[in-house]
C-alpha cells in the first residue's frame, strides 16, 4: 500500500481560501470536522479529493445529504476513523484515529488510554488563540506515519 495523505479542515464556515484551497492540493482524502456551512464549498473540495464530513452545529442535514451525520465513522488507510464536531460525541475505544471541530483551536496528541490518535484541525477561516490551521494525517499500511498541524497565513 502506498501512503495516503488526510487533509483535515474544520470551521471553514462558508468561506475557502485560495491558500487552503492550495494546501489541500494532491489529498487523498479530505476530511472535514463540520461546520462547512456551504453546500457548494462541498461540491468544491470534491473536485479535489473525495470528502469525508460530519454536520457541525451550523450545518443542516438536508443540505448535504443521509450519508453526513452528527458523529461518522469511516475506514481510511486501513485504519477506523471517528468524526465528530464535538469532542465529547467520540468514543476513543471504537477507533486508531478521532477527528473533532467546533472549538477552533488546533490539537493533536495521544490519548493516553486507548492510544488513539486525537486531532483538531483548528479553523483555516475563524482561528481563536492561534493562527489559521488545518491538519495532515499521511498513514501506510494501516499505521500513522505522521500528524502534523499545518499553519496557513
């Protein structure tokens, strides 16, 4: 297998910037941690990469399809994605990696207990105590080969 790059955004709220239109530039695979806003910012990063999305509070379900829920869970790179805008709406024993949004300030770290990889991307459009973000997930063979956050701007 080869190594696969996850771009994740959260909080874009209606807006995509050329920069983070650029950055996301050569994904395999975005995935978006709610708050899109926009159904057509959904049509845009498709043309990019394919999209992996949760509903944040300011989504509406009709906009974007049954598909994008409240909490998603997928398998990407051979390893069991969590989605969700909230932190708390994640169950860290049920997945390798858990993607959260809504409070737009950029973590990543280990969870202690299950091992479990835990990111926030920030927000590239809204950013609270940091600079506009998004992060990066590259994973092989069914392992994280590295997580970054990647600061835009």
């Amino acid at each position: 297998m080869a190594v696969k790059r996850f771009d994740v955004i959260s909080d874009t709220h209606g807006f995509l910037a050329p920069e983070l239109l650029n950055e996301l530039a050569g994904a395999d695979v975005i995935v978006h941690a709610g708050d899109i806003c926009s159904p057509s910012d959904l049509r845009t990063l498709e043309t990019i990469a394919p999209v992996r999305l949760c509903l944040g509070n300011n989504d509406w379900a009709y906009d974007y399809g049954p598909m994008v829920k409240d909490r998603v869970v997928f398998v990407g790179g051979d390893l069991k994605w969590q989605l969700a805008h909230y932190r708390r709406r994640l169950n860290l024993q049920m997945c390798d990696i858990a993607i959260f949004g809504h409070t737009h300030t950029p973590v990543i770290e280990r969870d202690e207990w299950t091992g479990t990889l835990v990111m926030n991307p920030g927000s590239p459009t809204y950013p609270r105590r940091s600079r506009p973000s998004m992060g990066r997930i590259y994973v092989d063979d069914g392992q994280v080969v590295d997580a970054e956050i990647v600061t835009l701007g």
